[in-house]
C-alpha cells in the first residue's frame, strides 16, 4: 500500500508560507523564566564558591552543604531551585560516582 504525501502547511493570514504555532500548540515551551530559572542575585558568592569547589573535584562537599539542611542556611530557596544549583549538584553526583569525591 502506498502511503500518501503529507498535507501541505497552512498559510499565515499574512501571506507567510508558515503560520507560527501557538501556545495551545506548543505547550512545552512556555517561556524561558519557567524552564530555566535563575538564582538569587545575593546568593552569588556562594554559588562561586560552589563551582570552586567542585573544580576542585570535591563534590563530597558540594554534595553536602547544597543536598543537606545547611542549604537553607547558605543560601535561598529561589537559588536552592534554580537551574545553576541544579547542574551543580548533578556535577557533584558524577564526581562522586566516577571518583569517590
């Protein structure tokens, strides 16, 4: 059996070959701030201090002062979410996996 050719794309109402998808379309990509969200401006020391750290090859120690309940006391809840923090702790992960530190 033979398979039919895809249907043509609709015309945007402004003549474009392509119409842009909207949000009902579309809704994985809801925004930039959502997705990936941003630390706090004020928790910036410590978070370079945590990519020090973790330069290092410590992530023992990355592992604890941002997993344990000391986080709350370094630095906020809106840093504690944020994507940064998220890649740190997953590069601490891996360090311990593959080196034990």
């Amino acid at each position: 059996a033979a398979v039919p050719p895809p249907a043509a794309p609709a015309a945007a109402e402004d003549g474009a070959l392509f119409a842009e998808p909207s949000e009902e379309q579309m809704p994985a990509f809801e925004g930039a701030d959502v997705g990936h969200l941003s630390e706090d401006p004020s928790d910036a020391p410590w978070l370079e201090l945590f990519d020090l750290i973790l330069g290092f090859g410590i992530g023992s120690l990355v592992q604890s002062l941002v997993e344990e309940e000391t986080l709350g006391k370094l630095i906020t809840e809106k840093s504690a979410q944020s994507e940064r923090v998220r890649l740190q702790v997953a590069r601490a992960r891996m360090l311990v996996r593959d080196f034990g530190g």
